[in-house]
C-alpha cells in the first residue's frame, strides 16, 4: 500500500505519495525508452556500478558508458553512453544517451 510522507523545502510543506514498488522511468532526448515497475536496477555510476531497491535513499547521478539492468516480472536491459539518474521515495528517474 502506497503511503504519504511529509517533505519540507524551506517553509513549505508538501505530501507526496510513495509508491510500494520501484517505478523506473528511462528517457532519451528522442523518446521514452522503459517506464515500469521493477524489483531493482543496476547502472554505471561515475564511482562505479551501484544498485538501487526499493526504500533506497533520495541520489541524483552521472552515469558512464555502460548497461543498465532492471529486475523483477519483466526484465529489461539497456546500453548506454551516459547519462543521469535521480531516485527519490521509490521513483527513479533516468536520462540517457543510448549506445550506438
């Protein structure tokens, strides 16, 4: 079950609804390349590979030359060329060049 939990950013205050699984949205300039749900999703970090679960804590990353691994019903792999991820309260957001 989703739940609320309670930001604050300076004075104001907002709720913002978590999701019970990992949503994964990977974009390119061109298009939307995968947006689902998934147990967990492996990138190219510039400091090397790192893994995100769900619960994970709020990052934004570049990311390298390398592959993108998503677990879980439907699993789903993707080369790039670089890129950037954000995750925050169980979304995870990425940008992405694709490799050629």
């Amino acid at each position: 079950m989703a739940k609320e939990v309670k930001r604050q950013d300076g004075n104001a205050v907002e709720w913002t609804v978590v999701p019970d699984a990992l949503e994964v949205t990977i974009v390119s300039p061109e298009q939307t390349l995968y947006a689902g749900t998934v147990e967990s999703i492996t990138v190219p970090g510039e400091r090397g590979r790192f893994e995100v679960l769900k619960g994970h804590a709020p990052i934004i990353s570049s990311l390298t030359a390398g592959t993108i691994i998503c677990t879980g019903e439907d699993p789903f792999e993707l080369a790039i060329s670089g890129g950037f991820i954000e995750v925050a309260h169980n979304r995870v957001s990425l940008c992405v060049e694709e490799s050629v």
